[in-house]
C-alpha cells in the first residue's frame, strides 16, 4: 500500500484544524484545494477541478487559483456563506530540506470579510453575536472594517427584543451561544434564510471574569465603567466572545477597535421585523434593495461615514424630545444657510473613507492608492507625501 505523501500529511493536519473552512494552501504561485474542498470551491467558483497523486491509490481531487488574484476568489466564496483558512508558507522554501513549514495565516468569514470592493460603501458589515444566562439576553455588533463596537442587553422574557435587534443589523454572520443551536434550532433559521452564516461560538465558553479581563486588555483599561457595561454579565460575555472570534480568525490584535458602545433599545423606537421589512426603510420588500426605500430618498450624502450614520439614524428612531430636538437644530442650521451647506459639501466630496482606512492600516492591507486617495484635495489633484 502506498504511503501518504509528506505534503498531503501536512494538509491532512492543517485541515482538521479548520474543519469549517475551506483550505487555501499555499504551494508556490497557486493557493490549492484537495478533496471535498476542491469539489465544493471549483463548482462555486467555475474553475476546473483536476487531481493530484498524494500517495493513494486514487488521485485527490484538486484545484487551483494564481496567489496573485486570489483575494478576488476568496472574497466570491464568503460572499457565498464560507469561511476560507489562509495557509500560507512560513519559511524560505529556498532555504529549507524537505517539506516547507506551513501555518493559517488568517481566516475570512463574512462577518470579518475586508474586500471593500464587495462591501457597499454606505452600509456597515456586522459580525453579531448573542449570549444568553440566566441574567438575561446579550447582544455585541462589531463592524472590522470601521471598529464600530455595540454592546447591549435584555431581560429573559424580551426574546422577541433581540430578534428585532438582530433584524436592525442584519449581519452577514452570526454567533449563537451553544445551547440556542442545540436546544433552539429555529433561533437561527430566518437569518439563515436570508443567507447569513449562523454558527455557535466555541463550546468551552467563557466565564464573566474571562470576559472583563479580555475586554479590559485590549482597550487597556482598569475598569470598564466608562463603557457603561460593567454590570451587563451577560453583555460583556457577548463582546468579549465576539473580540476573541475576531482575534482568533484575524490572528491579528486590531488596535483601530478602541470603543465599546453600550445602549439600550429603551432609548429608541422599537421596530420588529415584519414592520421594519414592510415600512421599507432601508430596502424594498420584493428585491431587497436599497433603490426605492425610504434611505434612497432621504440619502444625499457625500461621503461613505455620512451615509452609514444617516442609515443608523433611520433604523434606530429617537425617543428623547431633548435629542431629537438637537438633532433637528443642527439639520436646520444647514437647511437655512445654503451657503455653508454647499461649501461643506465641496469639502466633504475630498473626504476618504478614514473608518475603514483606519481598519486596513490595522490588518496591513492598506496599499498605496488608498493613501493616495486619502489626501485629495477637492479639486482632484493630490498633497506631496513628504
């Protein structure tokens, strides 16, 4: 019987090690696929699917994309639902006898997808997950990209609460506490339905005291009261497990993620899901597009920040009359001094996306244009970099 091949050896481990993931491994120019992965990956990207000799008696089924152009592949596959483990190589392989070291570099998923070419401009893209205790019901939203980081909580009996705030943000993946998969199958169902990736959070869990200490290590505080969750139990376990995914996934420490924003949903107007999907306003009911909703008609922002925040605004209504009174005068003071608004608005036309700037300088993928465009005057030509 022939042995496996050292190669295939490697592969075999590394893969067992991100069993949910498809494998992008690196050998030379091309990231490879084998077996079940190479199947699923060459029929959702339509590339062809071939074999290689790895020791057995029947060639694996295999697949290949240029390391090159690779992202752009990546990016099809999570925007289809999938998680993709980067494995690349670790050492010279100029330099070494034998097979060549390899390790995950970083693992894509939809709630932590960096492409911002597939990420539309004026909207967020929430990794969202939900804890549950007997204390209650925890939410955190973080949006990698911006490092917009929400944290919130409701009592036991408030279920229907936490589906119409799951709804507000609509994530492209979301993190179950174990027992909501198992025991409450259903939870779950309509976010799939909508083409979300729903999966528990690691089954070890993490105690409160785990949890503070993770939170309070990565912003660097002593105490978390500035935040305004100290004494959420249940809200701190949803962000620290959502913080932990991301490093894990990322293998990264994103230091642009510097806040956490505590609310409660008793401050705004509460909408739940069938209302907010027939008011229609952030996206039609028929095609669940932007075109035609109420956003695309109040919508004449200029920049990417302004659009995400009027979106904001308009899926979480103020109750407070001193709020939105504020509010108000400030849209007032530009409505009734045209003059300024057209000026700011020349100004804000040259204004980059810094939030997500801020996001690829964190993860290293921020390249040269990206800097370029971001110091543009508004006339179009561009500041030296000295």
């Amino acid at each position: 019987m022939k042995a496996v091949t050292p190669m295939m050896k490697q592969y075999v481990e590394i893969k067992q090690q991100n069993p949910d993931a498809l494998l992008f491994f690196r050998l030379g120019d091309f990231y490879e696929m084998f077996g079940d992965d190479a199947r699923l990956a060459s029929r959702e990207l339509e590339i062809t699917l071939t074999g290689r000799d790895g020791g057995l008696e029947e060639r694996i089924p295999m697949c290949g994309v240029p390391y090159h152009s690779a992202e752009g592949y990546i990016s099809r596959l999570v925007t289809k639902g999938y998680k993709v483990a980067v494995c690349e190589q670790v050492d010279d392989p100029t330099q070494v006898k034998g097979i060549v070291r390899r390790e995950v570099v970083r693992v894509v998923t939809p709630g932590t997808l960096m492409d911002t070419q597939l990420l539309q401009a004026k909207s967020n893209n929430y990794l969202v997950t939900i804890a549950r205790s007997d204390d209650g019901w925890g939410l955190a939203a973080l949006d990698i990209m911006t490092g917009d980081f929400r944290v919130t909580r409701w009592r036991l009996d408030e279920e229907s609460s936490v589906h119409g705030e799951i709804a507000r943000y609509s994530p492209k993946e979301l993190l179950l506490h174990p027992a909501l998969i198992t025991q409450e199958p259903g939870f779950g169902a309509p976010w799939k339905e909508q083409g979300a990736l729903v999966a528990a959070y690691p089954a070890e869990g993490m105690t409160v005291d785990q949890a503070t200490k993770l939170l309070k290590r990565h912003f660097g505080v002593a105490h978390l009261q500035a935040y305004g969750c100290a004494q959420w139990p249940v809200a701190l376990l949803a962000a620290a497990v959502t913080l932990r995914y991301v490093q894990e996934t990322q293998k990264a420490s994103l230091p642009h993620i510097t806040h956490l924003y505590s609310y409660t949903t008793e401050d705004f107007m509460r909408i739940d899901p069938a209302t907010r999907r027939n008011l229609e306003l952030t996206q039609t009911m028929r095609e669940g597009s932007r075109r035609g909703s109420l956003l695309s008609v109040l919508d004449r922002t200029v920049t990417a920040m302004g659009g995400r925040l009027l979106k904001h605004w308009l899926e979480q209504p103020l109750l407070q009359a001193e709020l939105i009174r504020q509010r108000q005068a400030m849209v007032a003071a530009f409505v009734d001094d045209g003059l300024l608004r057209e000026d700011l608005r020349a100004e804000l036309k040259a204004v980059y996306d810094l939030e997500r700037l801020a996001g690829k300088v964190a993860y290293g993928t921020v390249n040269a244009r990206d800097l370029l465009e971001s110091v543009q005057e508004p006339n179009g030509t561009k500041y030296g970099i000295r």
